[in-house]
C-alpha cells in the first residue's frame, strides 16, 4: 500500500483576476509555478499560469476557466504536498503537535486557528497561545512543548 502523503498550505483562493479562472492567491505560504500539483476543494489541479510577486501571487488551474468558477472557490485551502514545500527549522504541521505532552498539563489535544496567532489546546482545556513568549521550546521527536509557565500565569 502506498504512504499517504501530506498536504500543507499553500495559500488560499482570493479574489477572482480576469475572466479566464485566474486568481490572486490570498495569504501564499509556498511558491506555486507552472506544472505544479495541487488540490483545491478536494479536487487534484494542475497549476497552468502563475504570475505576478511572491507577496501577491496570481495564479490559474486546470479546469478552472471562468472567473464565476474562480470566484466561488475564493476562501478555500490551497494544499501541495509536503515534498515540494519543505518545512524551514522551527516550523511544523500543526497535525504534528497534536499528542506532544506539556509537562503538568497533559498532551496537546488540538490546534486551533486564533484571531492574531494558532493556539494549543489542551486535554484539560487549557489553551497556550503560539508564540514564542508562550512556548519556548517543541521537541516533536521527543514529543514535548516546553512552556513559560511565569508568562502563562501558571505559576504563583
């Protein structure tokens, strides 16, 4: 049986841009070029056309060919897999922090997307922001975050 592989974020579908189906690309987190693979909507693509800046891509797809069509995918996930968008040091899936243990607190239920940053949720309800005043330290291999408990308020 074939390993699955992982999809990350690439950006998402933002505002229709002419009337042939291309579109910017909102929020970009991965280069996307021309022949690349993605999946949109649950539904495998083939980037046709990518232009304009790295800050603001505009991009088209196979079997997107009007901007009505463009325009009501506008807020889905852009996904590629892992493989072709590598991952710098400091970073992870968030499906990677999910069971990693906080000492005293318990393992890391789930990640939540928060207003200003991604938040951790605990198996006890607590919730630690993601950032770097919060978390000092995640050690997947090791399957721990280590915590600023004084910033957290945790400790007396």
């Amino acid at each position: 049986m074939p390993e699955e592989v992982r999809l990350v974020t690439a950006g998402r579908v933002g505002r229709a841009h002419g009337l042939d189906g291309s579109f910017h690309v909102a929020d970009p987190q991965h280069p996307l070029q021309a022949g690349g693979k993605l999946t949109v909507a649950g539904v495998a693509r083939e980037v046709t056309r990518a232009s304009g800046t790295p800050q603001r891509p505009v991009v088209r797809l196979s079997g997107i060919d009007d901007r009505q069509t463009a325009a009501g995918l506008r807020g889905e996930l852009l996904l590629v897999p892992e493989h072709s968008a590598p991952l710098e040091m400091e970073e992870w899936l968030a499906e990677d922090l999910v069971g990693l243990r906080v000492e005293g607190l318990g393992a890391v239920a789930r990640v939540m997307a928060g207003p200003s940053c991604d938040v951790l949720e605990i198996e006890d309800g607590t919730l630690i922001p993601l950032i770097s005043d919060a978390v000092s330290a995640v050690d997947v291999q090791a399957g721990t975050v280590e915590i600023n408990r004084a910033f957290l308020g945790l400790e007396p």
